[in-house]
C-alpha cells in the first residue's frame, strides 16, 4: 500500500458544524508512504476517531477514504484482518493489552500469527526500552509507561506500510520517548514506512514532513 | 500446537462455566440416547414382525374370498377386481395364483417301498418369490420340474411329527437331494416327470412350480380354458396402512397370510418408537438451548478480549476455533458415550428377544451409528454457526 487518502472526511457528528477550523476535516489530504506526520490536536476533536477510520474500526465519517485509490467503506472483515497483519499497524491510545497475559505472551500472540521477529530480536528490543526484566510479569502488574512500550514492541512484531502512534508518549519521559522515537523511526525506515503520530501536546520528537492540525 | 492457540486458550477459557457444559453434557447425553435407543429398538424388533426373515405377516399379503358354505368354493377374482387393485397406490404390485387343473400323482421310494399320494401345484409370477435359486425355471420338453415347498411343512415335520415318532429328523439339504416321481394326468396324456425340491418359502404357504411350468401343463393336460383366479398376492409397502385396510374389508376379500396382530403390534410399535424418539428429540433441542446461551454468555463475558484479538489481526474464525473445539469435542464424546450405552443396554435385552423370536437376531448398528452420527452433525453445525455470527458480529465495524 502506497498513500492513504481522505476526501472531504468529516465524522458524523461533526457534519453540521459550519465552524471546523481542520487540515484534515472536509479538506484532501493524501499521507504517503515513507513521511512522516504530525498530527496535532485538542481534546474532543475527533483525534481517535480518526484512527479507528483508518483502522477499519468504525465507519461513521461522510467523505471517502481511499486506501491506493480504492474506497475502504466496502472493505470486509477478512481484507481488514488482512490489512491489519501486513499494511497499518497501530499503537493505540488505550493499548489493548491482554492483562492476564506477561509481556512476553502479549507479543507472542501477535508474532506467532505474523511471523516477524525472533525471539532475540523480542527480548533486543525489551532490552533497549530497559524493561528486560519485565518480560514475564503480567501485564496488569505493570505501570502504564511500561505498558505503553510493551505496545509498541507488539506494533513493530508487524509488516507494516503505515505505523498509527495514538498518543504514544503520553505517559513516557523525555529520555524514554527519545528511545521510543528512535526505534520507530529505524523500524519505520526498514519497512520505507509512514509514521502517523497523533498527540495533544506532547509529541515525539522527530522531524516530521507535515505538520496538520486536526 | 502454535504458539497462538495456547494464548488465546489461555484467554478465553476464563468464564468457561465447567457447571453450564455439564448440564448440557448430561441433558443433550439423554437427548442422545433415548433417540439412538429408539431407532436401535426399531431396527432390532422389525425383522420380528415385517421383514425379511418373517415370523408374522409381511410385505406380500396373499388375498381370497372368504369361504361361505360347504362345497365348491366358486368366487374368484374377475379382471377388472385386479385391475383395480394394481390401481390402488397403497398396492405395488398384484400376481395371481394359478391351480393345476389336472391330476397329480407324487410318490418316493422309502424302505424299499413306493409311497403315493395325490397332490396339487399352484404358480405365481416368479417376482413375488422369496427364494433365491438358479434352478427355478423350466422349458418345455424339459422332464424334471423344480419345486418350492413352504417351510412350515418342514418344520411341522421336524418339530411335530419325527419328534414323536422317533423319526429322524431331515435337514433343507438332504430334501432337496431327494427326487420325487411325478405322474401327470389329463385329456389322454399321462407322464412321469421328476420333481425336485430347490427351496422353502416362509411367505407362500403352497407347493408352487414356475408359472412357465404351469401354464404350459395346463394347456397340455387341460382344456385350455383360462381359469380366473381364487387367490391373489400382492405387494404392498406398508401393510399397516389403514387405507389398505379399508379397501380389503370394503371388498370383503380375506387376508389369508397375515394375522391381524402383527399389523397392530407394529402400528402400535411404530407409534411407540416414534413417541420415544420425540421426547429424545426434545431433550436434545433443551440441551442445544442450554449449550447456545451458555455460549452466548461465555462470549459475552469474553467481549472486549474477543475485540481486541480481532483488532491485532487475528481473523474471526481463529478467534472462533477454541469455542468450536469446545462444542466438537462435547458433542462427539456425547455421541460416543451414548453409543457405548446402547450397545451396553441392547445385549440385555436382545437375548431376550431371541429368545421369543426361537433364533439367534442378526442385529446391525448401522441405521443407529448412521443417525447418531447425522444427528450430532447437525448439532455441531448449528453450534459452529452460532459462534461464527456471535464473532463476525462482534468484529464488524461499527
């Protein structure tokens, strides 16, 4: 998958507004593989709505979004499940983690489908994020900034064209998003990937290609 | 195992309530036996009253006027009686028997001694025969004619009359070695044939030759003279139709082979299977209620889980496989225990039933493996289909 593009998107409860002040609502905006993105925006302004659009979770927009020139509104559940294995991958806002799980197992029930990473190349990258020895601690035992990094490492055991970072640092530190930001954007360039961060403040620091606000 | 079934295993057997598949274990393993009982009963007790080894009645009833005074019997059966028979849907097929009208002269030798007697020949068409042999057939010229004899007669011989006599008793083989003379008789004609026992009839209680026998002797030894008739046979698929019932009793024709009980006993039969089978039937529709909400409620419980596996790429019917395991395994082992039963219960009782029928059942499980095996089918796939829309539901976009 090469571009994403959204024409004349607006979620449906915004539709009647005559006041939307956006780059992205009821604007044509084409995101590309490869860029990277900002996307900043206010509480309540449709940020995760967004990305349940391009996630294929919820359909209530007006306008078209079009995935390689094709409308996705017609997608099926199987072509989601297929887009979600290879093409977008997704860190989310609220993570959906399996509690119940450890850390390891959470990563394991995503790569066993996917095939990506090895073992080592799992346990590398625990390492880097210096929560090696959380590994088998359950996920429910974990602080939230940990969690928020399990996440990632499950978003990345992916092939992907496009990574979503739904508020990815929000609950990290600056020398933690630093090694977040530089393992995405290494992760991302392996796969000549767009990154699309969402954030209501603060954000990762890259230098992003485009700057919109939502 | 991969990886990923142990995890969402490990998942989603939370809320599993080990309780709600017991009960739906037990309800749907009694649903499953009295079903599988009945049809096993059913396919055990019927060769006794309607089939191929017949004890009493069968598919082919043999028909006459009743005998209403002493004397020559003279009510046959016109053509257009027949005709209308054939008619009828509830008669497959009607032959008719054909008498000797010429004298008959049969003897043996036995202890050095000629033994004669005068006996009489009937025919019907070969189709409604019971014995199965390559000697049932003449041409004419043909000097030795291949004979039938109803079992019974053996039987009263063996049983009845060599019993009390200190007789030997004789076996279906060493009769059909036995030749026999026979001396026809009639329009200036007289001849020896050679008449040869070829089998034993449980459903025709005469001594039949092949209708190609008869209707030649009886143009040869006989004024040509079609003769009409006296008794019919006739096919039938159910003899315990009312409807054919109705229509003997309208004509007034008697059923000659067939006592009016065995007809009852197998209406009364079918009446009883067919009620055990329902209240099995019902059972099981209670159990597969039980099995849908339990699940219902498991997936429920299970939601946001579910959700969210579908949302990291797994596919529906992935998420679905452990609850489709859980149904085909239950349901399989439902099927398997409920055999054992019945196979267990019918060793009970079948030496009994031998015992009443005076030989050993030949008993098959096939019909019940066959509706077991059907019925659980049925089961699993409606239980498969449930799941899978619970779980596309669950994964559609909002």
């Amino acid at each position: 998958m090469n571009e994403i593009r959204l024409h004349n998107v607006v979620p449906e409860i915004f539709a009647e507004r005559k006041d939307l002040q956006s780059d992205i609502w009821q604007r044509d905006v084409t995101i590309q593989r490869g860029r990277s993105y900002l996307i900043s925006a206010v509480s309540g302004t449709g940020k995760s709505s967004l990305c349940s659009y391009l996630y294929g979770q919820r359909g209530d927009y007006r306008g078209e979004i079009l995935f390689d020139g094709e409308d996705i509104s017609a997608y099926k559940i199987s072509r989601w499940c297929n887009i979600r294995q290879r093409e977008i991958s997704i860190l989310f806002q609220d993570l959906k983690l399996f509690g119940e799980l450890t850390a390891l197992q959470n990563i394991e029930i995503k790569n066993d489908i996917t095939h990506t990473k090895t073992r080592n190349e799992i346990v590398a990258l625990f390492d880097e994020f210096g929560i090696g020895d959380k590994l088998h601690s359950r996920i429910d035992h974990m602080s939230f900034g940990q969690q928020q990094r399990v996440a990632l490492i499950r978003a990345l055991c992916q092939p992907f064209s496009f990574l979503l970072l739904d508020e990815a640092i929000s609950h990290l530190d600056d020398t933690n998003s630093d090694i977040m930001r530089d393992i995405v954007m290494r992760e991302a360039k392996a796969r000549d990937a767009a990154i699309i961060a969402t954030s209501i403040g603060k954000h990762m620091n890259i230098d992003y290609d485009v700057c919109l606000n939502l | 195992m991969p990886k990923s079934v142990i995890l969402i295993w490990q998942l989603l057997r939370k809320h599993i309530s080990i309780f709600e598949l017991a009960i739906f274990f037990v309800a749907n393993l009694i649903g499953m036996t009295v079903i599988l009982a009945g049809v096993q009963l059913y396919s055990d007790i019927r060769p006794l009253l309607n089939g191929e080894q017949t004890l009493i009645g069968s598919d082919y009833l043999v028909i006459t006027h009743p005998v209403k005074r002493v004397g020559i019997n003279s009510e046959s059966f016109s053509l257009e009686d027949i005709e209308d028979m054939e008619h009828q849907e509830f008669i497959d097929a009607v032959g008719a028997f054909s008498a000797s009208q010429f004298e008959v002269n049969g003897s043996i030798m036995f202890n050095g001694r000629k033994l004669s007697t005068m006996l009489f020949f009937e025919s019907i068409p070969d189709e409604f025969i019971d014995v199965e042999t390559d000697e049932w057939r003449f041409e004419d010229g043909a000097k030795v004619i291949p004979i039938i004899l109803p079992r019974n007669y053996l039987n009263l011989y063996n049983f009845g009359f060599s019993a009390t006599q200190q007789l030997p008793q004789i076996t279906e083989e060493m009769i059909k070695s036995v030749n026999l003379g026979i001396n026809l008789r009639g329009k200036e004609h007289s001849d020896d044939f050679t008449g040869r026992i070829v089998g034993f009839s449980d459903r025709l209680n005469t001594i039949l030759v092949p209708d190609a026998f008869m209707s030649w002797a009886n143009s040869y030894y006989a004024d040509a003279e079609e003769s009409r008739p006296t008794r019919l046979i006739l096919k039938v698929a159910d003899p315990t139709n009312p409807a054919l019932s109705d229509y003997l009793e309208e004509h007034n024709y008697v059923i000659e082979n067939k006592p009016a009980e065995s007809s009852k006993a197998l209406f009364i039969l079918k009446v009883c299977i067919a009620i055990i089978i329902c209240i099995g039937v019902l059972f099981s529709l209670l159990s597969i209620i039980i099995l849908t909400l339990s699940i219902y409620l498991l997936l429920q419980k299970n939601i946001t889980k579910l959700e969210n596996l579908v949302l990291i790429g797994y596919t529906p019917s992935r998420v679905a496989m452990p609850y489709n395991l859980i149904t085909l395994v239950l349901n399989l082992s439902i099927l398997a225990v409920s055999l054992v039963i019945i196979f267990l219960t019918q060793d009970l009782y079948m030496e009994q039933l031998s015992a009443i029928a005076g030989y050993q059942i030949a008993t098959s499980p096939s019909m019940t493996i066959i509706v077991g095996v059907l019925f659980t089918a049925l089961i699993i796939a409606f239980n498969f289909l449930i799941i899978n829309r619970k779980i596309r539901n669950i994964s559609r976009k909002r």
